[in-house]
C-alpha cells in the first residue's frame, strides 16, 4: 500500500508495535523478547486537491488475518492505546480522527 502511495503522491509513513497482553510473552524469558499484540500504520499523503488525507490501521497479531480495510480505523484510536512512552502521533490534530475508507486507496498500482 505505501509503495503504491509512493507512485502517486509523496508519502510519510509512521508506525509500530503495542504491547498490551502479557499472557502470550512465550519467549520474554528466554529471549527477553515481548510478543507485539498489536501492529499499527500511518499514510499521511495529498489527495488529487492538495489537501493532506491520512488512511491509519491497527491490526491484531492473530492468524488469517484477510482484509486490511476491516483494520482501518483513526490515529485518535491508535494513541489511545499507545503504551510506549515515545507521545503522539506527530500529524495534524486535524487529521486524527478521519478514517480512511479503501476508495482513498491508490488505484494506479
């Protein structure tokens, strides 16, 4: 998705992990690794007006996940659950509670 961002129009791409479920930590002991619960992904991009548009999902570590738009959802969401000590997402307050939809997705790809 960012790369067909990238084809059409300049992209900042912010991201990462969010720990929050201990009980699946099957190798903290022995590898002093957390296992991530959740994985989160910020486009901030120009629409064919100029104007900025973000698209952000937070999608769950789990098996089979299908389709990437029924992980869409806001950077307000993605803060409220950041548990990392690194502050906000640093984009427009504006822009934090619009929720991209797929017809924002590129289609020149």
């Amino acid at each position: 998705m960012t790369e067909c961002y990238r084809k059409v129009q300049a992209v900042t791409v912010y991201g990462g992990v969010i720990y929050n479920d201990e009980s699946n930590d099957y190798f903290l002991e022995s590898h002093n690794v957390r296992t991530p619960d959740l994985w989160w992904k910020v486009l901030v991009s120009k629409d064919s007006n100029g104007n900025d548009q973000v698209i952000s999902w937070l999608f769950p570590n789990v098996a089979g996940l299908k389709e990437a738009s029924n992980c869409m959802t806001t950077v307000t969401e993605i803060e409220k659950q950041l548990n990392d000590g690194l502050g906000a997402i640093p984009i427009s307050d504006s822009l934090k509670n619009q929720k991209g939809t797929p017809s924002l997705w590129p289609t020149k790809c």
